[in-house]
C-alpha cells in the first residue's frame, strides 16, 4: 500500500503498535491479531502520508473475520484502504491493546 509495509499507532498508554499493512483487498493471513481498518492517503506533497482509522478491533482469526467483516459497509463508506494488524495470541492482551488504541483513535465504524 503506497510502498508502506508497516505503520506505528500510539496508544494513550504512550505505547506504539508496530503493524504489518496490507490493501484490503489483499489476502490476509488466519492470524490472532489486533488490528486497525484505515484510510491510508498521502499527507501532501512531500509530506509523507497519514493512516486514519477507521476501525479497531482484536480477532482469532484475521483473515475470516475480514472476510465476512461485520461493519464492511461502514468501512466502504469511510474508504478504508488498508488493514494493520498485530500479530498476538492472548485474547486478554489483544483487547488492552485496542482498548489503548482507541483512547486515541477514536474510530469512525
């Protein structure tokens, strides 16, 4: 996605979430994961680009959830482009995670 393999989210805790990124329409892997839906766009010129989020949200499974997302609507309306995610397999850390995201992000769907 515009050459951007990773992108860094910070949470309200001061944390950063390094994530992998991917188009949406790219195949994603059947991963435990933390993972934001956003709209991913240049800032301007020269200037870099900027990740919007769109959603946060933690599964067992990345790529059924993708597949059958329950807000896919909303996220065609926000132009969601692009999924990060963050691999990890305690469900408890994967919702203290998003729970950090969002206290910043506050998501559009």
């Amino acid at each position: 996605m515009f050459g951007i393999a990773k992108w860094t989210f910070a949470g309200a805790s001061g944390a950063g979430y390094t994530m992998r990124v991917k188009g949406m329409r790219n195949a994603l892997p059947p991963v435990p994961a933390v993972y934001v839906c956003a709209y991913l766009h240049p800032k301007g010129h020269l200037a870099g680009h900027v990740a919007e989020p769109v959603f946060i949200g933690a599964t067992d499974d990345l790529a059924a959830t993708m597949q059958d997302h329950p807000a896919v609507e909303c996220l065609r309306y926000e132009c969601a482009n692009c999924v990060c995610w963050l691999e990890c397999d305690a469900s408890d850390e994967r919702q203290r995670i998003v729970d950090d995201l969002e206290k910043v992000h506050p998501a559009k769907c």
